[in-house]
C-alpha cells in the first residue's frame, strides 16, 4: 500500500498559468469526483466532469468575489502526483459555483464546485452551413448571400446577409424577360438548400458591396459564388462604383469558360479567360477577384474549386485606392448561390468549400473545424501518432452533411467515426483524436492486475447488449446498403443497427457494415465494472493508473474459474476516480479488446498470414 497521492487543484486568471492555489481549501472528507468517457465502445463519448467541495467560510468562492476573480467558466485544473509522477487528471471550465451551510446558516460554508471539460463548450456552438463557414474563415468581413429564400414565407424579394456581420440584402433590381428569379429552383444537393435560377435575360439582384477597397500590395478583393449553368454566354456576377468607373466583372464566355473583366474610369485595362469549362450543370465554386502592387503591376486570379483556374498581370495599379460600393448579380441563366464579396489574401481559398467537402483526408477536415471553432488554422486536434489513419491513407471522406445548426462536437464526432476511431478531450485539456487501428495496435497491455486487486463491483457479463447482425449503413449524400450475417441470425434473431458515414465510396460503406456484423455477431464475456481500491496498489501500479486513457489495454489475471476465462484483455471506454481523506477509487467501464485485435501488416504477431487475418474497416 502506497497510500493516497499528492494533489494541486489550481484556478486560472484568463492567462492559462493558474496562479490561484486552492489546493488547501478542498474538503477531503468529501473530496475529489473525476468521471472520463462513456459507458461502452457504441455510446457517445459525455463531456468530463469534475466535482470538488471547497471551504468557503470566507467567501472566496462564491460567484463574483474578487479574491480569485471567482466566474462562472473559470478554468480549473487538478494534478495528481504518485512514484514521482505527476499526472494532469481534469482541465476544464466551471459551471457552478453553489454556496451551502450543511450544518445551518451560520455554521460553516462550502461550495460544491462543478466543472466540465471542452467538449461541453463545443456541444454549444453551433456551425452555420459550411459553405459559409468555410468562406467566413477566409473572408472574415465578407457578405455571404445564400440565394436560398424560401419562396412560400418571402415577404421582400431580397436574399439576405447570412454570414453574421448584419451586412445589407441584396435586392431584386430588375426582372428579365425570362420571368422573375425563381430562389428554390435549382436542386443543390451538393451544398444541401436550393439556390436561385435566374432566368436570363436582365434578371438582376443588386445590394450594397461593403466599401472593398483596393489596397496597394494588399490582398484581393474579389467575389466567390457557387455556379451551375449549361448557358456558354451571359453575364454572372460584377462588383462596382458607379460613381468613379470602377468595375470588376464575371461572364460566361465561349466554351463554357469565365471571363474576368476588370474597368476603370469607365475603361477596360485588364480580362482574363479561365481554363475550365464550367458550363456542364454541375455546382462549381468560383472565385474571382484583383489586387495591385507596388511593383506597378495589376494581377486578375480566377478559382474554380478550390484550385487557381487562371492569372494574370498587366502592367499599371489603375483602380488602387479606389472602392466596390454595390454588387450585382445575374444577368445570364445560371443557377447561383452563395454569393460572397470581401477581401482576403488568397482568392482561391475563398472558393474551396464546395470541391474539399468531398475527399478530405480526417486531418484535413478536423483542420477545417479547427478553423472555424477557433479561427485558427492550426488544429487542436492532436492525433494519435503511433497508428494509421485509414482514411489518409486508403481513400477520402465523402460530403459533409449540412451542418447548419449542427453543434461542432457532433460534426466532429460524425468524421470521426467514419475513420472509424475516437476523439475525446484527456486530463490536460488537450483534444486526442485514435485511428481506427488504435486499439489492434495495442500489443500488450498499459497495465496488469490481478483479479485479486479488483473490488466486489467487477462482474462477468455476457448478453445480447452489443449484437450487431444487420447493419443499414448509409452514406453521406449518397445510397444506403444493408449487410447481415446469417449464422448470427439463425442463432440470436435479428439485432439491427442503423449508421450514417461520411465517406467516399460504397466500398468502404460495405466495409464497415461488415466488420460491425463480424466483430458483433455474436455475445462476449466482458468485465463492465473493473472497480479497483487504488489506496492498495504498489506506487508502480498506482502511477499506470493514472496513465490510462480511453482506448488503452488493460489486462486482467487469475480470474476464477467461473468467468470463463483465466486472463481478460480490455479496453478502457470511460472511468470514474474518487479520491477522499481515506479512499481512492478507480472504476473502468470496459470493453472486449480481443473485438478489436484485428491484422497489423508487418507485426509478427498480428500480421500472422492465416492466423490472425480478421481485418478490420
């Protein structure tokens, strides 16, 4: 017996180096609750919670006092240390600060703090649709104008600023021969609402440009849109100052490619033609836009999904300093949506939203998130460096779903689990993102216990819980196909399950309605409470513990004969720690690893041709 480890428990001051120690305050009679995960490997992944009951005679923790500036989402930390190692159990952020008098009101005073982790922050954020947030990254003070009104509750012919910077609406200006604007014609099921068919022949949508000006050796000022169109001619899209002369312009042109015009002083000094053709009625993200030098030259770009389409320079900074007051769109019988105007460093970025939904690699589209959460380009997600990615490396995601409203610990989760793996927020604050094959590439276990350690809530349990024999798995924006298994049928009846992943291909699709109904078809025994006295291990022992995380190995041994089996393997999927003046508990929800134990090419034990080739999706 090593006895109860050394503990901190620290606030923060908003500068992340948590000066306030308040360690002397915790009532360890009550003490420390830390609980991590979920229950087993098919349950969503909770947010972690952190409970602490303080001294508060003095008042320093109620809500408002200025001795730790005490608030509602203060960060909290808690570190442990045992054997000389000191682990960071809980990072979070608070959510009560509840003031209590259990022995009557003027005895002593305690607070019960309550704190959650990250991940609770991001179930409350939600995105808008990500076209749009994939072109606010780029053009933080741009006006996106969906084109997507719903025609049965317009009131006002006009489609609004949907970004979030309350810009103006463009209004309908004129309505050409071809009849009015039809908002909901055109199906965009690659991006999910409708957008606008304009019907040719004047139909015009014009509105307020933003003041984008022209800024010597500064970035572009341009306009991104998504376009479909079977028309090779007729004007698209322009930004102008009506008062100086001053336009930029988009046409269709002959082929079906772009033209870029650039005007000013009511002269033309500069087009470009784009190299696509993109008159083929499928969505194409377009980006247009100038920018000037100080090396006395102008540059034009045009960007078609994602990839710079066309450039080129021409000599003169005509326009620099100048401003795009209004905006017009149609003129030509295109379908258009999304429309945008603003500055950025690079016009092609603007335009990736639509070709990236499809073929992200899992980093590149966590990335994305990333930068949409935080508005930073570096990713907090940290993953996990010592697997595979499978969708890296064998093949791409497929669309994202519309995430309009979607919070983004969901659409993080939906990715996620097309790669097959697991994310979760780890004791330092830190998100941990696991490859699919995380877990056949635990070899040996993280730690190893006896039964004899184990305390009177461990139980065996087999039953029909975790069966999966008909999978109905359907694919983001594409088909749905159902696998089953027979033998499993036949002996414990039908035991369906229904997913949805954002991949690529029906082949992956197969492949993971397979393994589901391989791995699960049929009952195992598992231990669901490994309950553990912590107080009673070696400091060695004590130190494992606090190094396990979710997805780890841990190894039971000597089991009775009654369980079944002499030795378990399982994989961590969540626990609960109790620390008090006399008592530390550790209590595991765990699961099968041998359900995971899957064909590692190249390891000599599970890469064993013949023996050890279940393979999984």
């Amino acid at each position: 017996m090593s006895g109860p480890p050394t503990v901190s428990v620290k606030l923060d001051d908003g500068t992340g180096t948590y000066p306030y120690d308040i360690t002397a305050y915790v009532e360890m009679n009550d003490g420390i609750s830390i609980t991590r995960g979920r229950t087993d490997q098919f349950d969503n992944i909770q947010p972690s919670t952190l409970k602490i009951t303080l001294n508060n005679n003095d008042g320093r923790f109620t809500q408002g006092s200025s001795t730790y500036n005490t608030r509602i989402n203060q960060m909290v930390q808690v570190k442990y240390t045992t054997n000389s190692v000191t682990t960071t159990r809980f990072t979070g952020y608070v959510q009560e600060w509840p003031v209590e008098w259990p022995n009557g009101m003027d005895k002593q005073a305690v607070t019960q703090m309550v704190a959650v982790d990250r991940q609770a922050k991001m179930q409350r954020y939600k995105f808008r649709h990500y076209v749009v947030e994939s072109w606010r990254a780029a053009f933080p003070g741009v006006a996106i104008h969906a084109l997507d009104e719903d025609d049965s509750s317009r009131t006002i012919d006009a489609a609004t600023d949907s970004s979030g910077n309350n810009l103006p609406s463009l209004e309908v200006f004129e309505t050409g021969v071809g009849g009015a604007i039809d908002w909901q014609g055109a199906d965009g099921t690659i991006v999910g609402p409708k957008i606008a068919q304009f019907q040719g022949g004047g139909d015009i949508l014009t509105g307020d440009c933003s003041a984008q000006t022209i800024v010597l050796d500064g970035g572009y000022v341009g306009v991104t849109l998504l376009l479909r169109t079977e028309a090779v001619n007729g004007e698209v899209c322009r930004i102008r100052n009506p008062g100086n002369g001053l336009e930029l312009q988009l046409f269709l042109s002959s082929g079906g490619h772009l033209l870029s015009v650039l005007i000013v002083g009511g002269v033309q000094v500069g087009s470009l033609i784009g190299v696509a053709n993109v008159a083929d009625g499928k969505p194409h993200a377009v980006a247009f836009g100038v920018r000037t030098a100080s090396t006395g030259n102008t540059s034009l770009i045009l960007a078609v999904d994602g990839s710079t389409d066309n450039t080129t320079s021409f000599s003169g900074t005509g326009g620099t300093g100048q401003t795009f007051t209004e905006m017009w769109v149609g003129g030509g019988q295109h379908a258009i949506g999304y429309v945008g105007h603003g500055y950025s460093t690079n016009t092609s970025t603007h335009s990736s939203a639509i070709d990236a939904a499809t073929g992200d690699s899992l980093s590149a589209r966590l990335a994305k998130y990333s930068l949409w959460y935080t508005g930073s380009s570096s990713t907090f997600f940290n993953m996990d460096a010592s697997v595979n990615l499978a969708l890296d490396v064998f093949g791409g995601m497929g669309p994202m779903i519309d995430t309009t409203g979607l919070p983004v610990w969901d659409a993080v989760i939906n990715s996620v689990t097309a790669e097959g793996g697991l994310v979760f927020f780890d004791g330092t604050g830190a998100a941990r993102v696991q490859g699919r094959y995380h877990r056949s590439a635990e070899t040996s276990p993280d730690l190893t216990l006896t039964a004899y350690e184990l305390g009177t809530a461990a139980k065996v349990s087999a039953d029909n819980q975790h069966i999966i024999n008909v999978a109905n798995m359907t694919r983001t924006m594409g088909g749905t196909i159902q696998v089953s298994n027979a033998t499993s049928i036949a002996r414990h009846d039908q035991w369906p399950t229904d997913r949805t992943l954002e991949v690529d291909t029906d082949n992956q699709l197969q492949d993971a309605g397979n393994w589901l109904c391989s791995a699960f078809g049929e009952p195992s025994n598992r231990i669901m409470d490994v309950d553990i006295d912590v107080l009673t291990l070696t400091a060695s022992q004590q130190a494992s513990i606090m190094a396990l995380e979710l997805g780890d190995r841990l190894q039971i041994t000597n089991m009775p004969s009654q369980a079944g089996a002499s030795t378990y393997d399982l994989i961590v999927e969540g626990w609960t720690e109790t620390l008090k003046m006399t008592e530390w508990k550790f209590s595991a929800n765990t699961t099968d690893w041998d359900l995971e134990s899957t064909w590692i090419l190249g390891n000599a034990t599970y890469g064993s041709l013949g023996t050890t080739t279940r393979l999984h999706y």
